[in-house]
C-alpha cells in the first residue's frame, strides 16, 4: 500500500542549495504525497526558484524565525500519516524512502525509522568519528551524549509527533537533540544500515557554526527530560549523569574564562533534579 508521506523541507536563503535537496526528492523510487518547502524569511529569490521550477509543491513563507518554527509550521499544514524532513543543503539517495518503508512494513508496530548516512565537507567526503555511529532499538542512552539521528534522515509517523511534542522553538540549537530524547525515551527507533543521505557542511549558515557551546543547549534539552515525569527510572539515572558530565565541562570552561557566575550556574544545576530511587 502507498503510504501517505509529507516531506517538509526548511529554508533560510539557500536558493543555490535548495534545488539539489528537491530534485533528490522528485528522484524518489518511492515518491511522496506531498512536498512542502516552508521558507524561513528568505531575501534570495527562493520563492520565484519554487514557483518557477517546482510548481508541484506546497510553498509557505514565514518571517525568520528559525529552523524549529519552519520545520514546526510545515508538519502541522501537512496532510500526509508519516512525515519526512529534509535540511535544504542535504540530499537523497533515490532510495532513501523506499527502503525505510520496506523496512517499516516488515515491523508494522514501528513508528520511527532513521538510516546511514555520508558527510561531505567543503566538498570532499570525510569519515564520521565512532561516536557518531548510528543504530537502532532503543536508543536513549545512545542518544544522550550527542544527536544521534539526523534530521534529514527520519521518517516518523505522524502520532509520534502527537504524542511526545514538536520541536521546541526555544532553542537556538540543539533542536534536534531535544526532539530525539523526547522520542526515544518512548519509542523504539527502525534503522536502515545504509548511506541513503547525503550530508554537507562547510559553509558559513550552519547552526553549529554560528553558536560556540553546543552543549549549553544539549543541558536545557537534558533539564527538559529530566521533568518529564513518566521518565523511565534507569533513563533518568542516565540523563542525570550526562547532565553531570556536560555541566562539568561548560563549568570548567566559564571558570578558565573568569566567569565564575556561570560556573557557579552550571556547577550547581544538577542539584535540581534528586537522584533515583534504587
């Protein structure tokens, strides 16, 4: 059976870019519902590149308000029971949805599926370090130390997102992050062991590029989780001792800077959240 699939693809002044991320759609073996490209504000043409050389999708323009907004704004005027995002500067193997859905129906109780996945930067293809390594299951702990999906590469059912919450628009970075331990703190994830997106980086508007201390975002996601009350015991015990770990080192680094009030902060934020009961 068809499945319904919305593709939702953000952008933010990547006119240049933003076609080769389409096309790859377009190229799929399994083609989706609907495309929906929801423009962050951009300044460069992206509206005319759509209407004049994609007029099959859906195309929404927002004031600039971030990666979380547009890809929030795209979900929630799609139509389609699962969804797939796509970043405006990566690509699809022609593939990509084809397999994952091959996939899913062999576990119909599945609702998340991500894949491999190849890095290109500044043109030339590099090798992901072994803490990047991905895989599926449950993969909370997996997912605490860094993200351990890409955008790009999920296909989630619709009901997930339901369940656990959009991303949070409040963050400047990290989003994805904080999505990821929202999901797999409930659900299981599907992963397909091959390199079915493309991922470049390099350039200058890349959001790890543009804000230094990632993991200060990474903290307020772990914080989140650590509220969220039907958390699993040994899933709590796991995301207090990341917390533990990324606190120490942003504390560490504010002392080696003089800024003791932020040391202080960091230093003492884990005493917020109690410890397990054994």
């Amino acid at each position: 059976m068809q499945p319904a699939i919305s593709v939702i693809i953000p952008t933010f002044n990547r006119c240049s870019l933003l076609p080769r991320a389409l096309d790859s759609v377009l190229a799929q073996t399994l083609p989706p519902t609907e495309i929906w490209v929801v423009d962050d504000g951009s300044t460069d043409g992206t509206r005319n590149l759509i209407h004049a050389r994609y007029p099959q999708t859906n195309y929404l323009w927002q004031e600039n308000l971030g990666v979380s907004a547009a890809r929030n704004l795209g979900i929630k005027s799609a139509q389609g029971e699962w969804i797939a995002l796509l970043d405006s500067d990566d690509q699809w193997q022609p593939q990509k949805l084809e397999q994952q859905w091959t996939l899913l129906q062999q576990h119909p109780a599945m609702k998340v599926c991500h894949t491999d996945e190849i890095w290109i930067r500044n043109g030339r293809r590099v090798n992901p370090k072994r803490k990047h390594a991905k895989c599926g299951g449950r993969i909370f702990h997996h997912c605490l130390p860094l993200c351990a999906m890409s955008p790009s590469s999920i296909l989630v059912h619709r009901s997930v997102l339901d369940d656990v919450g959009l991303f949070d628009e409040a963050l400047p970075a990290c989003e994805d992050y904080d999505l990821w331990l929202r999901i797999t703190a409930r659900y299981p994830v599907l992963y397909v062991d091959k390199p079915l997106l493309v991922k470049y980086g390099g350039h200058a508007d890349q959001l790890s590029r543009r804000y230094w201390g990632m993991d200060r975002f990474r903290v307020r996601a772990l914080e989140k989780i650590l509220r969220q009350e039907d958390l699993a015991e040994d899933y709590r015990q796991a995301a207090l001792d990341m917390l533990r770990e990324k606190v120490r080192i942003l504390a560490n680094g504010a002392r080696k800077r003089g800024k003791f009030v932020e040391a202080d902060y960091y230093e003492n934020l884990p005493r917020k959240y109690p410890c397990p009961m054994p």
